[in-house]
C-alpha cells in the first residue's frame, strides 16, 4: 500500500471532533467509548490526580506493537494520530491493507498517557514530574504504569508518540522539521544491537514514503542518550523503539496539517512491519536520513535599521496557555540580532526600506514597530504581535 495517496483522502478517516491541540481526557474518554467492538478497551491505571488511563488492543497477529502517546500534557499530535488511526482501522475502503494488519499484528494503543499535563496543556503531571525522565526512578503512576505495561506486552516494537520544537529544521534545508524520527540509543555509546538495528530499518521505510510529501522537512532527532527515559530502556530491554516528533508547519499552530504526516508515517511503520519490507534496508541508509538543526525562527526582518546599524534580527515566541480562559498568549522575544544569512523562518520580512526607532535588547520582549518608510508593518507590545497593517 502506498501510503502517501492516503494524503488526498484523509477526511475519510480524520478524527472530526478533535479540532485543536486543547482535547481533554473527558474527550478522550468518549471517542474511547465509542470504539467498535473490535477494540478492546480497558482502564489499565489512573495518573496521580485519578484519571482514567485506557489500553486500546486490536488485532491477532504475532507481531506486538505497543504505541503510546502524550507523555507530555502538552504534545497532543500523537493522540490526535492515534484516534485516526483507529478510524482508518474501521474503514471499509481500506481492507486489503487493514486485513493485513489484523492478520499479522497485534496493537497495543495507549493515547493520552499524562491526563493531568493534558488538562493544563503543560509538558509535567500534576506532581511538577517529567515522565519521560521518571524510567528509573518511577515515583510517578503514569511512569509505574508505562514500565509495567512494556513488561507485560513484551512488545516486539515501541512506538514513542511525541511533539518537539517547532524551531528544530532539517540541515542543508533552511526548512522547519515537520517530522523527526529516532531509534533511540541504549548506551551511553550509541551502539547497536539487533532491537536498534530494526528500529533503524523501519525508520528507513517510513522515511522514504513520508519524505515525497515532505521533502527536505523530515530530519533524525539528536542521537544524545538519556538514561532516564523510556525509549532508551525500553530499546536496552529489547523493545525495538522508534521515536517519533511532529514538529512544525507554516500557519499550522494546532498541529491539524501535521498530524497528517504523522499518521501516515505511524501507518507506514505499521505496513513496513506487518509485511516485513523493511529487511531490505540497512543501517547505512538510516544514516543517510539528514539531521536536525537549529536553523530558523519563528520570525525574521532582514537588512533591518536598529540600534545605529542595518542588520537582521531574529524573534522566537513562547505560547503561554490559561487554563482559566483556555486559550493561548502568544509572546515574541529577541532572540538574536546579526548575521543571519544561513538562517530561515516561518515569516520573514526584508527590504532596504525596514527600520525599528526602539532599542532592541537581545533575550527580552519584543516592544517596538517594525516600519517600512512610514509604513507600520508590525507593532510589538510586551512580547505580543498587536498589528499587521
């Protein structure tokens, strides 16, 4: 199956009710509750402040696959693919493929692992805990909840759901990574073992049918261990774990158009699994895959008059979500001030006409206007973009 002619009929499986990154576990639950019978659901843990956690199986085949999402309160594309997924699960339009995936594999989906994070729309659960850095020690009940689950699957691949930063790019692109994919290193020595070695060659798949939709915007997220999260352990324990990050995408602040493209590289690493295509590859060509950089901004004005000289100046936001008002305030800060040239962004302005009167202090709020001649382009007050005249 070519998953990329997936990408003209999405609406036929996309998950409607969720429309934003904000979805709460109440929602979760419903969706949950309205899975065919074919899904077997079942509570499996409550997080620390008493919500549900729910363990989705589906399928008979040999092949376990374990997939969870949302470690991170605040990393809600993998939920969102998750809930596609099962609805391209039980689509009728697509049974040869479907079929395949019943008949060979067995899925263990676990969406919205960190309900309390969820509901704040915050990277920690409710104790101030990060999850994925909580393997070890495992003083919280959702970290308990996953190392126990791992043991009992046992499952021959891991599925690691996550978002990352919108500002990660693809080396050699000047483009944002709209996706990056890891299989995570189980030393401190970035050695390989026959569970990594797998992980690599799926990658490989979902990397070559991704990237025709997506050229130049998927990257391979740093290869720096850690040995207090889960992906690393659970490829030490011989989970074969891949590591997956929807990143950023012009003009697409919930993550609608980028939860496409993660779905459809969760499907393909499926497909590549379940039909075993991926023993042709090798870890040389995951290699080949380009790595992420550090190469854009959110905003960038070039050739720009400020402070007594004509430079480029670039500007980073931080979203800063009220759970009183559920909504998100969007603050832009200096980040850097210079040459620029080897850098992109999502929204750049240049021409020799672009002056700031403000002096502008490098790591602080943005509180200026952006002129064009007499023209007000944009207007900054305390980090917040007032204008675009």
């Amino acid at each position: 199956m070519d998953v990329t002619l997936l990408f003209t009929e999405y609406d036929n499986f996309k998950e409607l009710t969720i429309k934003d990154r904000f979805f709460k576990h109440a929602q979760v639950e419903q969706l949950l509750g309205q899975l065919p019978s074919k899904f077997k659901v079942k509570p499996v843990g409550y997080s620390e402040e008493g919500r549900s956690i729910n363990l989705v199986e589906w399928g008979k085949g040999p092949s376990r696959i374990f997939l969870w999402s949302q470690m991170h309160g605040d990393e809600p594309t993998g939920t969102m693919a998750l809930f596609d997924l099962f609805n391209f699960l039980n689509h009728q339009n697509y049974l040869p493929a479907v079929n395949m995936l019943f008949e060979t594999c067995t899925l263990y989906m676990l969406p919205m692992l960190n309900p309390d994070g969820a509901e704040r729309f915050t990277r920690r659960n409710s104790r101030q805990l990060d999850i994925n850095r909580d393997y070890i020690a495992a003083i919280s009940k959702e970290a308990k909840l996953l190392r126990s689950l791992r043991a009992e699957i046992n499952p021959a691949f891991g599925f690691n759901l996550h978002d990352q930063s919108t500002l990660w790019s693809v080396e050699g692109s000047l483009k944002s990574a709209t996706l990056s994919f890891l299989a995570p290193s189980f030393d401190q020595f970035a050695s390989w073992n026959d569970n990594r070695t797998k992980a690599m060659m799926v990658i490989v798949d979902m990397y070559i049918a991704i990237n025709k939709l997506l050229p130049g915007r998927i990257g391979l997220f740093p290869d720096e261990y850690e040995p207090r999260a889960f992906g690393d352990n659970f490829q030490r324990e011989g989970t074969s774990t891949l590591l997956l990050e929807a990143g950023g995408f012009k003009d697409d602040h919930d993550k609608q158009e980028v939860r496409k493209y993660f779905f459809l590289s969760i499907l393909q690493g499926l497909l590549s699994i379940s039909s075993r295509s991926y023993l042709s590859n090798s870890p040389a060509d995951y290699s080949a895959i380009p790595k992420n950089g550090k190469e854009i901004f959110h905003m960038l004005i070039r050739n720009v008059k400020l402070n007594g000289m004509s430079t480029n100046l670039g500007l980073n936001y931080d979203d800063d979500y009220s759970i009183k008002e559920q909504k998100v305030t969007r603050r832009y800060f200096v980040t850097d001030i210079g040459d620029l040239r080897f850098s992109n962004a999502y929204k750049t302005y240049d021409s020799d006409q672009l002056v700031i009167h403000e002096m502008i202090s490098i790591d602080s709020l943005a509180n200026f206007r952006l002129l064009e001649g007499n023209k007000i382009l944009l207007t900054f007050h305390d980090g917040i973009l007032n204008a675009i005249l």
